[in-house]
C-alpha cells in the first residue's frame, strides 16, 4: 500500500509537470529584416495599458515586423502624442522618417470597450483604412491581430496572417505533445498527449480538423481530430504502414501512404475513412503528397530513379514529372496556396536546407542557414515558409520570407518543437 | 504478487485519465503497463509449469538461450537486403512460424540519421517487407506476417557515432502478445 501511495504523489507530481510545459509559451525572436521595409509609426492607443487585458500596438508592432515587410519608426519621434487625426503633426512624422502611421484608442461601452484605429499616409495625409470593435476587454489581443492584419492588407495589398494558427509536435522528455498555436506562438494548447510518436500534423481547409500520424497502436495509423469538439477517429488503420495525410482543397478526401502493396504508396480515401483508391503505381518509395490548390495533381517524393526527388502527377491518373533536379535527395514538399511556389528539403553536402522554386521557371534557391532543416509549409497568404530547425541539438521553428530576407524564430525552453503545419485563414 | 500488480496498473492509469481531464486528450496508458502486461499474463501459465515439472517444454520464446531470443535483423547503409550475417536469424523465426501456425508476428522497421520523418517511414518499411519477404519465401504464411515502419522515430540508440547508427539499421520480430 506505502508503493501504491508514494506512486500517486509521483504521478500527480509529473501531472503537473507536463501541465507546466502544456501551457509554456513560445518565445519568439525576429532574426534580420529586408532591405525595401516599409516605415510605419504605430502610435500608442489612448488607454490601452488600462481599458484592456493586453495594450494592443506592442502586439500591432510585433506582428507587422515579423512579417519582415515592415520598419517601426519610433511613437517618441514626434513630440505630441496623437489619438484623433486632428492632432497629428504630419511634418514631424515625414521629418523622422514615417510613411504611414496609425492611431488608435480604447474606450469604456457598458461592460465592454470600444476599440478603434485609423491608419494615415504620411505624405497623402490620407486615410488608409480603420476600424472599429466593440468586445470584451480579454479579447485585446485578438482585436490587435485583427488591426495588423488590417494594415498589412492596406500597406502591401496581400491578405494578413495574424489570427492563423500553427500545429506542431512537441518533444517534452518521453512525451509527444501535439499542440497548436497562435502564429506568434502564444496560447499554446495541447490536442493529443502520447507516449509514442506524433508525427505529420496536417490542417483541414476549414481550420477545424488535424490529421496526425500516431504510433499509439504501434504501428503508423492515420487519425483525424476535430479541434471544436475534441473528438478523434482512424482514418487509416490498415495492414503495414499508414502515413503521411494531406487534405485535398475541398475538405472532402485525404491523400495518404498506405503500404498494402508491399511498398508505400500514395492513395486517396473518403476524410472519413472510406474507400481506397491508389495513386501512384511503382516499385518505388512513393510518399509525402501535397495537393495544388486547385486540387487537380498531387506533388509528392518517389526513389524510382534511385535517391528520393519531388515529381507532380495528376489526382485522376497519368504519368509522374519530375521537378526537382539539383542534388541527390529532395524531399517533403509543400505548395503555395497561391500555386506559384514549391518549397521542399535539399540534403547538399551533409546539410539539409530548405530551398524554394519557381514552379513557371524551375529557379530555386536556398532559404535556410542552419545545418539541419525539416518540413517547411507555407502562410495561407504564401508570404512566409515555416520549418523546423536543429540548433546545437535542440529543434526550434523559423518563419522565413521566401526571398530570405526575414526571419522568425519560435522556441519552446523545454522540449523540441518538430514537424510544423502553418494553418490555413478560416477558424471554426 | 499479481494483485499488487494489477492496482498499481489500475492506479496509473486512473490517474493518467485525471490528469489529461484538463483539456489535452491522452492516447492509451503506455506500453509498459498497459497492452504488455497484458500479453505477459497470457502466457503465465507455461512458464510457471514447465519451471515446476522440468518434463514441459519451455516456450522457446521465452528462453534466453534459444536462438529465437535473438529478435534483430541488422541492415547495410542505405540497404534493405537481408545482409548473410542476418539469414540465420531470419529462418529461425521462419521455422518457428511454420511450426506454430496460430502465433504471428510484426516486423518492424527502423531506420538511422536524419532525413524526411515520412521518407524514413518508407525506408524502414522496405526493411520490414524484406524480411517479411524472406519469411514468406521459406513457407510462412502471409496471415502470420504483418511489416510497418517505425523510420526514424524509435532509435535504439541515440548517439551520433557510426556504431550508434548501425544499430538503429534494424527491423524487430515482435510476436502478438509482446
């Protein structure tokens, strides 16, 4: 009985433990900006540090900045603070160096606050965009992620990410921890806990569902979750190895790799777990599909000419392109969702990089620096690529614009952050 | 001995489902005390007779010192050919099949270093299909046999030195109940 005991409090003690590590943030570090960065001064919201939970512009300023598009010109640089348009000292702002600044404030409406912001061109003196929110005061963050993304689309034309989300595994001692989060790495929830592996986390179109490969039975099974009600159902479950789940643009089937044929290949089944039908046809290894936004071919990586390369073929059927041809082994491919991009892993002298291609021109080039790379995924805007990346033995998440000119690091202190899947826009 | 067993399982296991109440769901109670407890229990029975007798067969899976303990079959750099050195281990359990035409086994394959999770997935699985393969070709019924992957995920060692990746360069003949 004095075992069975002490044997409790050494599990309610590792309960909380990994509780701890559930909830941990991540830690995000902006690496290095573009050349052509846009000025923009976000001037502090009037009550902002005392109407809501969290002051909005730090949150504002974060988000413009990671996407490596924009400068902040600082809110002291001009003598006045400003929170109406009428008391905005245009020269002052031109004169340091501003080319649009935005200004906002919080106000108390009943139980809730108002929230409102305008953006200005600084050299038009001319309103951009505004808005205005009436929420509860927690909903702070939100709302500014909603501002940004605003001002994105108002400064650059593309459509904001900042209320995206981020799926990933997280290593934390024995665990798995399937977790997912704000695309800043805040608010971090973990969705499945195992003691076997996690791998492969891949998002529904409609933001709600996450397909996974889980090693719980012992072997690879595919499973999908749903994120609203927590409820959870096989997929794949049949005989050998089931892996690698990809969602076509509708929602409504899965590519996957079963090995029933005695290798693995790439089929197509119901979403929910109906009916196999085989993709690809060769002896080879023929694994990782991703669809092309119109849901016509499936990229994917096949050894039938020896190492691993990336070829596309038709869902319907027909025969395999190659489309990568530097290097002896490219793997993991991912799509834009603007159709135009393909991002995928090269191994070149022992290192393993993420590159980039042109699909029209076939022109790649490398995106990372360290030595060891996996899994890259697009922003549902294409703007960014996110991947894993091992630094000294710890794997921790960048976010870098294709072009390489910014990047975003994502750390967890306690535990290795892999195979990550950036969300698409929509939420349940 | 047993009963004591059995609540400490219970206990884990209660207490793991209270835990992940908060919000994250759980997969099942790990393998150590859950499904291969289980499968221990099964073949208890055997054990304990043939220890009180000496006339009763031991269950050559279960012995030390039969080659049957043996369970690894060790691959090449990049190869899923079931190398010479390898054979013998392979037509054991082949033998052991045939003869035992109700038990089954999972062959599981692994792979070393780094690469694509899901292209090791592949690789791992070429590994298992050879020695299924082999298996098959010496008269084990394909019923008995089921290859899958574990690619990169489970190593057995972790280290980065040569002799650290060979060992990882493995499929593992795990029976049903194991």
């Amino acid at each position: 009985m004095p075992i069975v005991k002490t044997l409790i409090r050494a599990m309610l003690l590792l309960c909380l433990a990994a509780a701890g590590v559930a909830r941990a943030d991540m830690t995000i570090e902006i690496v290095g900006g573009g050349a052509n960065r846009h000025a923009i001064a976000v001037l502090p919201f009037q009550n902002e540090t005392t109407q809501v939970r969290e002051a909005l512009t730090p949150i504002i300023r974060n988000d413009l900045l990671l996407t490596g598009a924009f400068r902040m010109v600082d809110p002291a640089s001009a003598a006045n603070p400003a929170f109406e348009p009428a008391q905005i000292n245009y020269p002052a702002w031109r004169g340091a160096g501003a080319q649009s600044l935005a200004i906002g404030k919080v106000e108390a409406a009943g139980g809730q606050v108002k929230i409102s912001f305008r953006l200005f061109d600084a050299a038009q003196q001319k309103q951009l965009t505004s808005g205005e929110f009436t929420v509860t005061p927690e909903r702070s963050r939100e709302v500014a992620h909603t501002i940004a993304d605003m001002i994105y689309e108002a400064i650059t034309g593309q459509k904001g990410i900042f209320n995206t989300r981020i799926s990933y595994v997280l290593k934390s001692g024995r665990d798995y921890l399937l977790q997912v989060a704000d695309m800043d790495g805040r608010g971090a929830q973990t969705i499945l806990r195992s003691k076997e592996p996690i791998i492969s986390p891949a998002w529904s179109p409609d933001g709600g569902k996450i397909a996974y490969v889980s090693f719980e039975a012992k072997k690879p099974v595919v499973w999908v979750q749903n994120l609203v009600t927590g409820q959870r159902h096989i997929v794949a479950n049949f005989k050998g190895s089931n892996s690698a789940p990809a969602w076509s643009p509708d929602g409504r089937q899965l590519a996957v790799v079963l090995t029933t044929s005695g290798t693995s290949q790439i089929y197509v089944i119901d979403a929910n777990g109906g009916g196999a039908r085989r993709v690809t046809h060769s002896n080879a290894i023929d694994t990782e599909p991703a669809w092309s936004p119109d849901g016509s071919q499936l990229y994917f990586v096949s050894d039938r000419a020896g190492g691993p390369q990336i070829y596309v073929q038709p869902v319907a059927g027909g025969s395999a392109r190659r489309l990568s041809w530097d290097g002896s082994y490219n793997v993991s491919p991912k799509v834009s969702p603007d159709g135009r991009t393909l991002s995928y892993i090269r191994r070149a002298a022992g290192q393993f990089r993420v590159v980039v291609q042109d699909l029209a021109s076939g022109d790649n080039r490398v995106l990372s620096s360290g030595a060891y790379n996996e899994r890259p995924s697009f922003a549902p805007n294409s703007r960014m690529v996110l991947f894993a990346s091992d630094e000294g033995g710890k794997s921790v998440l960048y976010a870098a614009t294709p072009d390489g000119s910014s990047k975003v690091r994502l750390a967890v202190i306690n535990g290795d952050v892999q195979d990550p899947a950036w969300g698409p826009f929509n939420r349940p | 001995m047993n009963l004591k067993h059995l609540l400490i399982g219970t206990a884990t296991v209660a207490l793991l489902a209270a835990c992940s109440s908060t919000k994250p769901l759980e997969t099942a109670a790990p393998t150590e005390n859950g499904s291969a407890g289980a499968g221990q229990s099964a073949t208890l029975p055997a054990d304990t007779g043939a220890a009180g007798q000496g006339t009763v067969a031991v269950d050559p899976l279960k012995d030390p010192n039969s080659p049957l303990s043996k369970r690894s079959v060790y691959f090449d750099f990049d190869s899923s050919a079931v190398k010479q050195s390898e054979q013998q281990t392979v037509a054991n359990h082949a033998e052991y099949l045939k003869g035992h035409p109700n038990r089954k086994v999972v062959i599981q394959g692994n792979t070393d270093a780094r690469g694509s999770r899901e292209y090791n997935l592949g690789l791992g699985q070429r590994r298992a299909e050879s020695v299924k393969n082999a298996m098959q070709v010496i008269g084990v019924k394909e019923n008995q046999l089921e290859a899958v992957s574990f690619g990169k995920e489970k190593p057995k060692a972790t280290g980065n030195t040569e002799a650290d990746y060979a060992q990882n360069r493995r499929a593992d003949i795990a029976y049903d109940g194991e």
